[in-house]
C-alpha cells in the first residue's frame, strides 16, 4: 500500500498541472532525453528570465492533470521523458526560445502543446516561434496607429509651404 503522504504529494502535484493547464495561455510539451546538466541549466535560465516555468513531470501524474483539465488530447505527446514549459500571458516567447535551442541542441524536441485552451502541433509551436515577439507586435501595431496622423501632418505641412511659397512671389 502507497504511503498516504506520497499519494498526498503526487495529488498535489497533479492539482497544480491541471490549474496550469487550464489557466496559462501557453504549455509547451518537450522531450529533454540527451541534453547535458549544463545545457538544461542554460535552457531553464532562459525561460525563467522570459517568466516562463519549466518542469519535468511524470507522464502519469500529467496525463491524470490533461484528463482533469479535459485535455486529454495533448497525452499523445506524453511519451519518453517530459518537460512541460508554462508561461501564463506570452504564447511566442515560449515558443521562440525552445525551438531555437532545440535549432542549436538536436537533442531537445519540442512535441506540442496547449495554446490559449486548445491542444496543437509541433508545427503550429514553430508557426508562433517565427512570429515577432509581443513588443515588436506592439510597435507595429503603433506604427500602423500613427501612419495616418504623420501623412496627414505631411500634408498640411506641404500645403502651407505652398502657400507661404505663393505668398512671397506676390
């Protein structure tokens, strides 16, 4: 019979999964097999400076936390051993920093994840990896916004400097 605490501690466990599963917009599945102690350590600093967490579970205690959450779809990606990356606002930066180090390092694979609520591919996890990160959506988005006011304060300079020009030749 299992000791009570243990099955106390892994119910745990799995309770906390599940609320990270069901509440952070983004969860990257990983497999870590061949990536040294310093290269984990390397990757697990770079997620934790972008706000992002970074565990390895069991596949069973995530696999009970995928059925509590009712996501059970994602258990096809739960095989060999697992690192499960958590970010709770940002869906790219996530994304970003594990495909590029699994670009530098063949032995990290991303497999898939759960992105706002909905279980995807590792292709859909690159697809965000190649969008800009949140700030340069921003500036974009702010670029765009002030596009219209710049021409139209172009063209009133360009009106005024005529009729200054006109005024001048009378």
């Amino acid at each position: 019979m299992p000791n009570a605490k243990v099955l106390q501690e892994k119910a745990q466990a799995v309770a906390e999964v599940t609320e990270k599963l069901k509440d952070y917009s983004c969860t990257i599945v990983t497999d870590y097999r061949g990536l040294t102690v310093a290269q984990v350590t390397q990757l697990r600093k770079s997620l934790r400076e972008a706000g992002v967490e970074f565990q390895v579970l069991k596949n069973t205690l995530a696999r009970r936390a995928t059925a509590n959450a009712e996501l059970s779809a994602l258990d096809e990606h739960l095989t060999g051993p697992t690192a499960i990356a958590f970010c709770k606002d940002d869906v790219v930066t996530p994304a970003k920093i594990l495909t590029d180090f699994a670009k530098k390092n063949d032995a990290l694979k991303v497999k898939g994840g759960v992105v706002e609520g909905k279980v995807v591919g590792l292709d859909q996890i690159q697809a965000l990896a190649n969008l800009p990160s949140r700030e340069g959506l921003l500036s974009m988005l702010l670029s765009v916004l002030q596009a219209p006011m710049r021409n139209f304060a172009l063209a009133v300079k360009a009106v005024a400097e005529k009729q200054e020009g006109g005024a001048q030749e009378a």
